[in-house]
C-alpha cells in the first residue's frame, strides 16, 4: 500500500492507495464521531456498498443512493442528502463517506461542506478519473444549468482511499475518461511522466497492476504538491484546468449528458495545445504529441458536432477564470511546462476555435 | 463615526458604525472588482436600495429584490441568486452587497460563499438585530424545514456598513427583538453592560441617537472578540448562542412565522436561565432580573401557546450543539458569566420544560 500526504497544515489528511482497501478497517479508522453515512449512486452501490459498511458496524451507518450522471450533480440533489441527514439525525459530528465517481465525490464534499456549517467526509473514489482528480484537493461543487461547477465551495476530505482493483469493473470508456486527467499532470509540470505514460500505455490499457498503481500514486503526488503550493486556487492551483476551459464549455453544450468529463478534457487539452502553438510557444511536433497521447486512448480530439465558435465565446465568457471581464486560460509554455494567462493574442483564440468549430 | 475590526488574520474586516453612512463611499471603498449586486428584500429596497446604488455607478451594478421573511431562507431562494448572478455574467471577482436584515444577511453571504467557491460580500444591515449580532461573524446559512441554518458556510464579509439612521424606519416590535440580542451580550460576558441596559432602558426605547450607537458598539466589540477568538466555534463561540438552543425549537415549532428571531431568543434566554436556577447556579432575583429586563421590551418570556415537552425534545436533538448523541446547552454561572457544557442534571431541562409547556 502507498500512502502520501496532502500538507495543508491542520488541514492536512493521508491518500491510501492499493489494492482490497475498501475491506479492512482503514475508511473506519478515519472517523471521529459516531455517526456516517455512505452515500453512493445507483451503478457503484450493488458492487460495493455492503463492503464498505460492512467494516462500520459499531457506528450509526446510514445510505444513501442518489442517480447516476453528472446531469443530477444539482442542488436538487444536494437537498435530497440534507433531508436524508435531517431524518437520520446526523449532527455535526457525523462523517459522510463519498463512495463513487466525480460526481459522487464533488457532490457528498459539498454537502459536507454546508451542512451544519460543515461536518467530516472521506473520499472513497471509484472511477480512475475521481482516483487521480476529483477526490483529491477539496473543491466540491454542484453544476448551475447555466455552468459547470458554479455553486461549491473548498472543504478538505478527512482521507481518500483509493482501492486499486475497483478499477477491474470500470468500462473502458470511463478508465480511458480518467487517463486524459492523468496525462493532464504529464502536460503540466511532469514531462518525464509524460513520456512515462506514452511508453507504458500497452500496459496500462491492459490494467497491469504495477504500472496502474504507479500512474495513479504519480498522479496523486503531482495533484497534492499543487494543491498544497495554493490552496484556493489564488495562482498556480489553475494550472490544474488545463483543457477544462473548453472542456467545461463543451460539456455545458451537450448538457452534460454525451461526453464524460475527462472526454471533455482531452478535446479541451487539443485545444489549449493548438491556440499554444497559434501563439508560437509550441511546435507543431509537440502539437502532435498532444493529439496521439490522447488519441491512443480513443479519446475525443476535437470539438462535438454541431458547436460553433458562438457557442464556445458564449460559455466560455461564463467561465470561473474570468477575472473583471477577461477570460484567463491554462495554456502551454511546452510539453511538461504550462502557464495560466489572460496575456495573449485573441486572434489565437479565434483561429483555435475556427479550427476546432465546423461555422 | 465608530470603527472596530474584527481581528482574524488575512479575513479581517471593519465595522463601521454612523449616521448616513448609507450615502458617500464607505460601501464603494470595499469593492475590489468591477462588478457588483445589491441584493435586498421588498420591504427594505424601496426605502434605501437607490441611495446605495447611486454610490456604485462606475461599476457594473445589478440588483435583486427578494420577498421578505424568515420562511424565504431556503436553498430555493438561494437558487434565484444563483439565477440572477449567472445571467447578469458575474465573474469570481464580484462582490454582493447584503441590504436588509438577519434573512437577507444570512442569505446574501452563503451565496457569497458557494457562488463559484467564494465572492466577496458586505454586510449592510437594516434591522437593529442584524447590526448587533447577525453580520458579524461570518456565520451564513439557510434554513431546513427540519431544522433552522442547518445549510451554511462560515464567510467572512469585506466589511460591515451600519447606518444607524434606518433604524428611524424600524418598526418597535423589530427593535424590542434586536434588544434581546443586545442584552444577550450583557448576559453571556458583559455584568457591566448589563446593567447599563437596564439604566439606560427608556432612552434606548426612545431611540436617543448616543445610547443607541453606544449599545450597537459595545454588542458590536463583544460579538467581534468572540469571534475573533474563536472563528470556527469549536469552543467559547457557542457562548452566542445563549437561549438560541430554545429559541431555534420555538421558531421551527411556530414554522418561522409567528415569532421574530430576536423573540424566540428572548424566550430561550428566559429558559436558559431558569433551567440554571434549577441547577443551583442563578439564585432566584437574578432569575427575576433576566426576565424584567427582557419584559421592558415587551418580549415573550415563555413558550408559544401549544407547544409540549415532547415538541421541545424532538426538536432540539436536531440541535447543531449536539454531538455525539449529548445536547449540549449554553446556560448561566451567573448574569454576566455563560458557559456551554453538556455536563448537567437532565431533571433540570425536564423541570424547565415542564415549567415552561401546557403539557
């Protein structure tokens, strides 16, 4: 088992990772208070429900098993968790246990957020994507119908634990989803990780052990130095958006129902890398190197069918990096160096989206 | 004009306390970015909205009226904020501008807090209660049908803008709950305080400009040293909510309509101190004063007609100030001396509400 740490003072929490780590006592062991409730959606909770609470027996555990889709990532949702906490009669003492994807994860953290002005919540993420992502820094959030991730708020997990072979039953859609996310930190800050992940893609497509708990554990190293560095995201934490800009645009535009966050990110990332090199900061063979790393995968590289630049502007402008009215993107210096800028040429901009757009 | 500061390292803020500070530039000289929306109920917009949206015309300044009363603090009026935000573009450097009472201020400043994970707001409240109490501290929530500010953040506002001029417009029954408020500070760590309120009781009634700035800045000094010592209430915080454990049940009973915040406070505090006289802690004349001197306002010192013991019980587990199954309450060593403790006699909460309840 590897365990790492997210260094945020009194805020700090460990990152569990192997394989079987849902049995055995380690969720348990994080909890303070004597209530819980592991809250899982319709898909994730005939697989692993039971395991999970079966290792919190000597505590008041309740469930809860909201929809499946990051269309019920709402406050609609969020409500249904509250009451299921008002009925049961959890207090501020109570643990909540985020068992499933992104989704999951963002939305059980919010809740643990807001409710009693904020109580405990341990991330259990079963996708790849929320492995090496989402379960890792404290943004929680909920989708507005006009913007993704509008309404949330920064609340740090007591722990995430993150059991490896959950990944066996993973579509290949959804692991393929997670690997965009995971060449995302190669892209950023991580070259050799970059290239890492080109060579070892046979073996990760086949789910090699070794190899798979290597690329999360690098993964989860890379998030944690970044979120420990910049917390709220006030500099360098952006970074961390690299293709979500036009990832979440994307996303709104097909109403968070065709592409999965991660397919967005790949298309997203193909972008940023394009208007880099529009702006000559990146060659046309790192360009390329972009595209292959994620086309290997089967991920999306260009933008949905039917989404013109109008579309684009107009959810971009929407945008949480918007600052006084100018929009700041993560772009890329080079493979394995990328900046957060609103200092750039819009015509870059434009021949991005003329490229990438059909009208 | 007064100033304070609310010491808390980089969220520190000031509050400012006078007459007219509604018109000039105090609110504008707290806004960083260059939008901003003034958010107010219908019973407050048509009486001041205009003169504080005169003062913030260089920027882009949108407004929101919402309807009025405590029964509107829920996650679904939070949603039209929400709402309104998104269509009018605003960025993560906006700020909102909470004009109203305890329910605007409440409500204004958890948008604050989720809105794309955090915007600037400033507190500027109209009700006598909201100026002494609510818009200082951070404290943001809305309510559950379950439960009152069960939903909530703790975010701290730019700064605190108190015009004591709106209280002229203040009807008498919304200023008697405001001062029970007040002479809760002199209940919980003020003896001194205390008895000046009584002194000083008809000119305060009368609403003479010196006393009343006085009471306001004294509650304001009182209400920002706990604060400041205890942002997250994981200790002595608690202390503010002397009575509030009662009064929360009271008001969740009468569904948040009959009574005003600051009555059902009154109440409670009433309660609070006779269950301390029945722990042999408050002798009978201090119990006698705690009542007289909430009686010279007119408030209620005793349950709504209708509600039981078991209505009492069933209600107050669901108090925030539970943990771990025990309710811990804030109660009286003396007048002047509070402590919160779930180490008590439990006779003693069942001989108050048998006291307090028809049945």
């Amino acid at each position: 088992m590897h365990k790492l740490d997210v260094a945020l003072g009194e805020r700090s929490y460990p990152i569990h990772i192997g394989r079987g780590l849902l049995d055995g006592g380690l969720i348990r062991e994080h909890v303070r208070g004597n209530q819980v409730m592991v809250i899982s959606n319709e898909t994730i909770a005939p697989l692993y429900l039971e395991r999970v609470t079966a290792g919190l027996g000597d505590l008041q555990c309740d469930t809860l098993i909201l929809p499946d889709g990051e269309s019920h990532k709402t406050l609609a949702t969020l409500e249904t968790i509250f009451d299921a906490l008002m009925a049961n009669r959890h207090s501020r003492t109570t643990t909540l246990v985020a068992l499933g994807g992104g989704v999951v994860g963002d939305m059980v953290g919010f809740a643990a957020a807001c409710y009693q002005r904020g109580v405990d919540f341990i991330q259990v993420p079963t996708t790849l994507l929320a492995q090496v992502d989402s379960s890792v820094g404290g943004k929680t959030a909920v989708n507005h119908p006009r913007g993704k991730n509008m309404i949330g708020a920064f609340h740090q997990p007591r722990a995430v634990v993150i059991d490896t072979a959950v990944l066996d039953t993973l579509p290949d859609r959804e692991f393929a989803a997670g690997m965009a996310e995971v060449i995302k930190y190669g892209l950023i800050r991580d070259p050799v990780f970059f290239d890492w992940l080109i060579e070892h893609q046979p073996a990760l497509a086949a789910r090699q052990q070794a190899p798979l708990a290597e690329a999360i554990l690098r993964s989860c190293r890379n998030k944690a130095e970044v979120v420990a560095a910049d917390e709220t995201e006030q500099g360098n934490r952006a970074l961390l958006n690299l293709g979500h800009t036009f990832g979440h645009a994307m996303e709104t535009f097909t109403g968070y129902r065709d592409w999965l966050h991660g397919e967005a990110v790949a298309a997203g990332m193909v972008m940023a890398a394009h208007m880099s090199g529009e702006l000559g900061w990146v060659d046309a063979a790192d360009r390329r190197r972009v595209i292959d790393s994620l086309a290997a995968w089967r991920l999306p590289v260009t933008a949905p069918p039917g989404m013109t630049r109008a579309d684009f502007s107009d959810l971009m402008a929407l945008d949480k990096k918007v600052q006084n009215g100018r929009l700041r993107l993560v772009l890329l210096n080079q493979i394995g160096d990328a900046l957060v800028t609103g200092e750039y040429d819009p015509n870059a901009l434009t021949r991005t989206l003329e490229a990438f757009c059909e009208r």
